[in-house]
C-alpha cells in the first residue's frame, strides 16, 4: 500500500463506504395461502425491508420476518429495534461487522432485527468491494440443493404439495410439519412418502407434543425413512428430549433452542444432533461460528427457513452456497414459493438446486413499485 492509499484508507475506513441511512420498512406481502405448522400460523408476509444506504450510493438490503412464537418480536418492535441501532452505526464501514456487530448488540433481545441489519451491511459491503456475499463467505460452491418444507393441511393436501414441488422444481428433500395428533402426523408423513417415493424426509413438530405423544408418533415416522425430527418437545422439558433423543436411531434437531452460538453449545452437549442455522437470526457471522463449532463437534448443520420470502431466501442461498459444510447440504431456501408476490426477484429452482446469483452482493434488486404496493407504514 502506498503511502497515499494508506492516508485514504485510515481517512474512510477499509471499505471506503460509510453508512449513510438505514431504512426500516414494513410490508405485507400476499401469500398464494396461509402456512400453519405447530407454534403458529402465517397468514400474510409481515416482513421488515432493511435498506442501508451509504455515503457511495450503493444500497445493501435484507429482510426480517417477525415470529413472535420463536422470538417475541413483532413487525413493529422489529422495526423500532432497527430504527434505535441506526444511529450507531451512521458512519460505520459496512464491512467491520464484528464492530458493526458490537454497535447494536445493546443486551436486547431483537434478533431478527439485529440479523436482517447485519445481512443489509453485508450485502452493502460486499457490492462496495464488487464480489458476490457467496463468495465472501467463501465461495464453496455455486449451487446448493433445495429442501421443501410441508406446511399442514389434510394428508392428502400435504402429499399434493410435495407432489407439485417435485414436479414444478424437481425438490426430492422435504420437512415435513408433524406436531399434531400422532396418527395424523403418521398419515401426513405417508402421504408425502406416497407423493415422492423416492424423496429424503424429515420432520419438525415445533414443539407440539408432549413426550407420550412423540412416542407414539415416532416409530410409524422411522417406518417410513424419517432421517431426523426436530424440536420434538417443549423446550423445558429437558429430560424428557434427553430421554427421546437416547431413544431415537435419528438425530433430535435443534431449531428453536439452537437461537446462537452459546445455546447451540449447551444443546449440542445435550440432546441435539443436528443444527438448523437460520440466517434471519443469526446472520452471516454468527451462523459462520456456528457452523464452524457444528464441524468441530462433528454435528450435522444445515441452512434452516422461518418462510423467508424472496429476499430471505438469497441471503439463505449465498450462506448455504458459502460455506464448505453446508453446500453440500440440503438448504431449505424455497418457502418464498408460498408468497403470491414479492419485493425482489425470486431464485429459481431447477431439478432440485438453486444457483447463486451473477451479481455483487445478495444479487437482489429491489422492485420499488412492489414496495410502494406493499408497504404498511404510508
Ligand atoms: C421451522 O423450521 O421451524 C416455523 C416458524 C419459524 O420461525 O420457522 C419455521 C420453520
Ligand atoms: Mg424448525
């Protein structure tokens, strides 16, 4: 570096980018129809535009999908939390995120606030230096293979919805959501075998049963080739997901108990085996520190959705796509499918995987007239 670069890098920073503005923007997006799993129900994308301008005019975006069951926030306090970390980081270089991190890291519970702001300076830093968030993280791959999650319905909507996944985008990998009566778990999970005989299952009751009910739901799952079950139980049943996990030939998933870093290490030395990583609530960082201890510790990661739309689901891609562990993994990146319409263009899905996109960043472009549409703030 000459001496001049060095003087222009110590006056604006490594990147050369300052932020400028953050936007915090509720939307309601439609859905094709509601979405209903065992802790809750979405019936329209109540998601939060990040938007963090620099000083350059270069933008990064991301979003937040507010779910009060995993985390107590709502749209509202999502949009509050990111409009009081603003202000600290007008200024900062995009690309410093463990600083940026400590700047709204305020003992506060916002999580996905503080994810969909990291995610926006993330895609912002990486357009400022013109490389793809992919392959900042690392680059191990160009695409990843997609899994579907199945929402609740009748078995025989459950099973017509895997069917039509397959058909459509080729998707062979599919979560189902059990957490219901066990026979109707039993029948969901049959159905979807039926619709796609050939696929990889594996399921989620978000909590909805009680240790009786798992263990009746359990054994007809197995039956029919379920690799892993996540979140079986209430969290503060401790022994009785110890006692299941000692139970099952399959890894006991860990999703809602798994929200970072810390409690990733208390479960994994408890009765977790497999790790969901959500970059809605950990961000690129965090979720790069949690895949790195999962490798440590010899535990399965995968990329995890909390029904991101479309603009989740890029950040989502380019982590799963990053990151060497997990691109050679099943990512499960295509709820944006359930909305009818949406802020950015949706990744396509084609036999299966998911590309990275061409461009710097997330590779999203906002469509202003669709945020115009659907914003709730005006
Ligand atoms: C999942 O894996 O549990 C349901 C709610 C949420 O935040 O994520 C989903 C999917
Ligand atoms: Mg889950």
């Amino acid at each position: 570096m000459s001496v001049q670069e060095h003087e222009l890098y110590e006056a604006l920073g490594s990147s050369g980018a300052r932020v400028a503005a953050i936007d915090a923007i509720p939307v309601a997006l439609p859905l094709r129809r509601p979405v209903e799993f065992a802790s809750g129900t979405i019936t329209t994308a109540d998601n939060v535009l990040v938007r963090v301008h620099s000083d350059t005019g270069i933008i990064g975006c991301a979003e937040a999908q507010p779910r009060p069951y995993t985390y107590g926030e709502t749209q509202a306090s999502i949009v509050a939390a990111i409009n009081r970390f603003a202000p600290r980081l007008i200024g900062a270089d995009p690309v410093r995120s463990a600083r940026n991190r400590a700047l709204i890291s305020d003992g506060s519970s916002d999580t996905c606030a503080r994810a969909a702001v990291l995610v926006a300076l993330a895609d912002l830093s990486a357009r400022v230096l013109g490389v793809s968030c992919a392959d900042l993280l690392g680059g191990a791959a160009d695409d990843v293979a997609v899994a579907a999650m199945v929402s609740f319905g009748t078995p025989e909507q459950m099973g017509e919805d895997a069917a039509q996944l397959h058909a459509d985008q080729g998707i062979e990998v599919f979560k189902v959501k059990v957490g219901r009566d066990p026979g109707l778990d039993i029948a969901s999970v049959m159905a979807v075998r039926e619709a796609v005989p050939g696929a990889t299952l594996y399921v989620d009751a978000n909590r909805g049963w009680n240790l009786e009910q798992a263990r009746e739901a359990v054994p007809g799952l197995l039956e029919l080739g379920v690799q892993m079950i996540e979140e079986p139980l209430d969290l503060a049943d401790r022994d009785g997901r110890v006692q299941l996990a000692a139970e099952w030939p399959v890894p006991l998933g860990g999703d809602e108990s798994c929200l970072d870093l810390g409690q990733v290490a208390e479960q994994i030395a408890g009765p977790v085996s497999q790790v969901s990583i959500k970059i809605a609530r950990t961000a690129f960082d965090e979720g790069a520190a949690v895949a790195a201890y999962c490798r440590a510790t010899g535990v399965h990661a995968v990329v995890g959705s909390q029904y991101e739309g479309a603009l989740g689901a890029w950040a989502s891609i380019a982590f799963a796509a990053g990151v060497r562990d997990l691109s050679s993994r099943p990512a499960e990146v295509a709820n944006f499918l359930d909305l009818a319409d949406d802020l950015v263009a949706s990744p396509v899905i084609t036999d299966g995987r998911v590309a990275v996109p061409d461009g710097p960043g997330l590779g999203a472009t906002i469509d202003e007239a669709a945020v115009a549409r659907y914003r709730v703030d005006r």
